[in-house]
C-alpha cells in the first residue's frame, strides 16, 4: 500500500502529540501520528508519580494524567494517529515504510516529518560488568514498567547502579511497595538525576547513595546473588583493584542514563550532534535535511516534559509553514545549501551542547538556547558570546549535568554573525 | 535522617529565642533551588534561595508541616494492568504508609475513569485519593 501525507509524525510521546496539535493549529490538515505502541504517551505513560505539567498546565500532574490531556488535544482536532504501527525506516527524501496489524505494510511519502522517537534506557552491555548472567537484572524502566503497568515487583532486596531520575523514581516505588532497597551506587561525583528527586526518593526513605562507587562483579547463577561494589577513583573515574566488596541482593537496576533513539535519522543521513546525540537544529527544529524535524528526547534528553511539549509545539508549526508555504520551503533548501544564512552555536566551555545547533538570519523574537553543563559549577555566569563579544551574562549559584539549563537570547543580537557560543565561567575551586 | 535537613544551631548572644537555620531543596518544579530558612521560635521568619514565591511557601511548610502527594497503584479487578491514583493535594508526610496502606485495600471495578475517587477521605486528612488512568474506557 502507499501513501501520501503532508505531515509525518514519528512517535505518540510528549513531542510527537504537541507537534501535531501545534501543527494542525497552524493549519495544516493531512497529519499522521505512527505510534508503535498502542496507547499514546510514551513514557509517561510509565511515570505514575506526580511532577508533570506545573508550567504547561499550571498544576502538578502525574504522567498518565499529562499524557491523556495531550492525547484528548489531538483526538479533539480528528488527528489520526496509527498505533501499533512502527516505523521502520526513513530516507533522506521523507519516504517511510511503516508496518502494523491493522494496514500492514505501507510506504509513506511525507511532505515533513517530525522525528518524536523520544529515548531508550543505556543497558548493561556498555557497561562491561564482569561475572555471570543471572536473571535479576533489569533497567530501571523496564522494573517501572514491570511494577506500574504489569503490577510485578521485579524483587526483594535491590541494589542499584546509577542515579539517573528513572532509578531514583523506581527506588522510592520500590520501598512503597515493601523492597529492600539497599543503596544507589554512583560511579562519578555527582548524581545523573535531579536534585528534587534525590532529596524526595532517596533521602526520604534513608536509602544511601554513594558516589565514586560502582559495581565491578555479578554473582549468581540461575537469580542474582550478591554484587561486587568497588571504589572509583575520581581522578581515573576507574574501580580501584582490591576495594571490592561484597553487598546480597536479588536484583539489580541499571539507571545509567538515556540515549536519543536516532536510528531512523541517520538512515536518512541526517547527522548527529555529538554531544547531544540528536539531530542537529536550528531554532525552527529543522535538522539539516529540509522539512525533516525533531523535538524532544530524540532531540536531547528533557528533565522536563512541558519543554519537551514546547519543543514538539515548535516543530509542527514549522512543519507546517514549510508544508503550506512553498516560499519558506525553498528558502530553507537554499540556505542549507551552503551554510549560508545560519549563524553557528557552539558549546564553549564546561558546556556539553546547546540546542539549536544554528540560528537563521530570519530568526525573529527571542530564541531559547537549551543546554547541559559537564560537570558541577558552583557560583557560575552563563556567558553568550557572538563572534567574540558577550551578549549576555547570567549569574547562576549552581548548574548541575542533571538538569537542563537554559538562556534566552534576542535574535536581533546574533542576525548576520557566524558564531554564537555558550559557555560557562567559574571561579577556581 | 535526610541530609538536606541537617540543622545549623547558631546560638546567637544577641538573640533573644533560638535561632535555627534549615536547609532544604525545593521540590516544586526541576529547578530545584536551595532554600535556606530562618526558624525563630517555631516561626519561620525568613526564606533565601528561592526563585518563586512557591519555594517561599515550601521551605515554610517543609519546615513546621511537610505535606507530600502521595501516587499509588490500585488493583482493579478483571485488569491486569493495575491503576494508578495520587491524593488530590499534598498530606502530611508521617501518614504516606498509611495511605499506601488504603491505596492496596482497594479493589476498583472497570471501567476506571481518570480523576474518579479511589479512597474517599484517606487517612481523616480531608483528602480523596483519585485514579490517574484510563483503564477500559
Ligand atoms: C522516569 C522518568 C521520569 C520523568 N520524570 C519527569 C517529571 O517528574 N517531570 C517532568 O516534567 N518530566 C519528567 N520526565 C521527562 C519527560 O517525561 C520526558 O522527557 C518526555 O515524556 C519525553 O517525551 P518524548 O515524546 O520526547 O519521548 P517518549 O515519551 O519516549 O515518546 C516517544 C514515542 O515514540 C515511539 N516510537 C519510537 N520509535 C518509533 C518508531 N520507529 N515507530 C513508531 N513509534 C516509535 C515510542 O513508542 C514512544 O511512544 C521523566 C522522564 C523519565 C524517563
Ligand atoms: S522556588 Fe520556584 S523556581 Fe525554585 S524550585 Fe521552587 S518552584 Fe521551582
């Protein structure tokens, strides 16, 4: 079967359902949401504690309950959205191919896409942790989705390495719950996940998390054992021989973090951004291939879902000017042709990455440039410079890798430069 | 217990009641700032740190009453899949076992509507526990 569609819209989480009201809003009408799983909402649909939407709806809500307003926004315009169906390749000339139950397989030719494939959870593969292959090991999500969809707690004594938001949630559920949740063992210095989530999730229940730890061997044969943990040594970030201790547990949660889920992007051969592991942007969400899209954690990794929704927002409505403007199409084309037209953001120092990636001379109003810092700066100024000269200098008592920072920039200031850096100062320690 | 409330004593001859000083994070939104708040005589009379008046508020209660929502799940008979619900405001921390406690009693029927009252007043707080997911609906 084939298809024609305006917009294309790659995933039924946060970003993807935002884009597609936004994009409807802004007029266009042959919209399609492919959403391989059978409900929308992504992830949250998993995260059933509270947190979500206090500046987007100016309420605290928990997942689910943002995650069925954002899905109510979109069954209320009539946008169709595919579930079940996966999306299994894109190529550089917007044409999908796309398999479920219910049409089988379909190729699609979209005039945009919008990429809102969101993230998956870093496994123990990369992590190289030396001993048997038990059962009782699980990602944090996998254990959020074991306990809060299917109703099975994955075990009774926990041990936990990595203190990514997921785990931290997944702790404090835990010990809800009734485990024994032991410690939280953190390779670097300083935590992966939010401060607020520490203090709620762990500090509350007196679960310990030890930095410059990490757990160095498995025991176990059919169901884990115990774990070795080790020492790290924060100048190497390597286990230190000889330190390894033994801690009994039956299971083990891995919360080391997310990463963009960007197989579809580079088969169109849109390229990565190496520090954000996204698509490369520019202040309208575009990637380098015209009227191709992303927001959301396939963009980068969010903290918080009502900038994932601000992002989705941005990317259909500029889908669909770029569907229903043929001006602004070509414009585009033209303009990335070369690189002409685009002033450049880099992450200067002690910064990660910002996004967007490149700021259009045609920009207009305020741009909000998004970013993560390396490591823990204390008493910090965020410092803008174009082409060398500070714009902009925002004092901050803490920025932390955990959560996203962000500055606001006017687009008259950086119209017509080549380089726009972001970049942390500090006082020496 | 949690380190974020690890009290400063500064006994200050000039003062006439103690003085405490309290460090907490904010927990309202991401942002996490750190409030520091100045408890005299059981009265908060200061708080620093905060970017919102809602940090203000939380560093108050966090210091004489601390209130948490507390998010559950509850079995429904005929799902799998169990509910999830959350008290519709926050309830005085001490009584989060208890209220897990009356969010497991439960056994809610299809369909469960979003915002439905799961445990009607939990705990004598005045408050209801409600669903937070659609399930057969
Ligand atoms: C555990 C956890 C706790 C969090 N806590 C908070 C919090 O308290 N407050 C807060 O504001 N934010 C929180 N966040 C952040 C926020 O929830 C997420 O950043 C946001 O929901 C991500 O939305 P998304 O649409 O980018 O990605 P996702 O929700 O991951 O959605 C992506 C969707 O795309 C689909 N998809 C992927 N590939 C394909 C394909 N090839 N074909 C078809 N479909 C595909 C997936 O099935 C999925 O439904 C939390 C995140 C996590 C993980
Ligand atoms: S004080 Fe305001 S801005 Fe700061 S963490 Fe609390 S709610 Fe957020």
């Amino acid at each position: 079967m084939k298809r024609q569609v305006d917009i294309a819209i790659i995933g039924g989480g946060a970003a993807g359902l935002a884009a597609a009201a936004a994009a409807y809003d802004e007029g266009a009408r042959n919209i399609v949401i492919f959403e391989r799983e059978s409900a929308p909402g992504g992830i949250l649909k998993q995260c059933i504690h509270n947190g979500f939407g206090l500046h987007r709806f100016n309420e605290e809500l928990t997942g689910p309950e943002y995650a069925s307003r954002e899905a109510a926004a979109v069954s209320e315009r009539g946008i169709e959205i595919e579930f079940e169906a996966t999306v299994l390749s894109l190529s550089s000339s917007k044409r999908l191919t796309v398999v479920s139950p219910t049409m089988g397989f379909v190729e699609v030719q979209a005039k945009a896409v919008i990429l809102a494939m969101g993230s998956r959870e870093r496994t123990r593969g990369p992590l190289r942790i030396a001993g048997t292959r038990p059962a009782g090991i699980y990602t944090a999500g996998t254990a959020q989705h074991m306990i809060n969809l299917e109703g099975i707690i994955p075990g009774n004594n926990v041990v936990m390495l990595g203190s990514g938001d997921i785990g931290l949630i997944v702790a404090r559920r835990l010990a809800y719950e009734g485990a024994n949740v032991k410690a939280v063992y953190n390779r670097s210095h300083f935590s992966g996940g939010l401060k607020r989530n520490i203090v709620q999730c762990l500090d509350d229940y007196g679960i310990p998390l030890k930095f410059l730890h990490t757990i160095t061997s498995i025991y176990g044969k059919d169901r884990l054992e115990a774990v070795g943990v080790s020492d790290v040594d924060k100048a190497t970030k390597l286990a230190i021989p000889g330190t390894e201790k033994i801690v009994e547990c039956d299971t083990l949660l891995l919360s080391v973090g997310l990463i963009p889920e960007n197989e579809l992007t580079s088969q169109a051969g849109i390229p990565l951004d190496r520090g954000s592991s996204g698509a490369s942007v520019d202040e309208m969400y575009q990637t380098s291939t015209p009227g191709v899209f992303s927001a959301g954690n396939v963009l980068h990794i969010h903290d918080l879902v009502d900038y994932v929704s601000e992002e989705g927002e941005g990317a259909g409505r500029a889908a669909a000017r770029y569907v229903l403007d043929s001006a602004y199409e070509e414009d585009s084309a033209n303009a990335r042709e070369e690189g002409a037209g685009y002033s450049k953001v880099v992450p200067g120092n002690g910064v990660k990455y910002v996004v967007p990636q490149r700021i259009s001379i045609k920009a207009s109003g305020r741009i909000t440039l998004r970013f993560r810092v390396r490591d823990v700066y204390k008493d910090a100024k965020i410092k803008v410079l174009v082409d060398g000269r500070e714009i902009k200098s925002v004092p901050k008592r803490v920025l932390v890798p955990a959560e996203m920072a962000q500055v606001k920039i006017p687009s008259k200031d950086v119209s017509g430069s080549s380089n726009v850096e972001v970049s942390i100062e500090f006082g020496g320690e | 217990m949690a380190d974020n409330q690890v009290d400063n004593v500064a006994n200050d001859a000039n003062m006439s009641g103690k003085r405490v000083v309290r460090r907490f994070t904010c927990v309202n939104c991401p942002l996490g700032c750190d409030l520091t708040a100045t408890v005299e005589n059981g009265n908060v009379v200061n708080v620093e740190g905060n970017v919102c008046l809602r940090g203000e508020t939380y560093a108050q209660t966090e210091a004489t009453n601390p209130m948490r929502v507390v998010t559950g799940l509850v079995n429904v008979s005929g799902s799998e899949m169990p509910a999830s619900c959350r008290t519709e405001s926050a309830i005085p921390k001490a009584l989060i076992p208890k209220c897990l406690q009356a969010m497991r009693s439960v056994e809610l029927k299809l369909p469960v509507t979003i915002g439905q009252v799961v445990v009607p007043n939990v705990c004598g707080t005045g408050v209801d526990v409600i669903a937070t997911r659609n399930i057969g609906r």
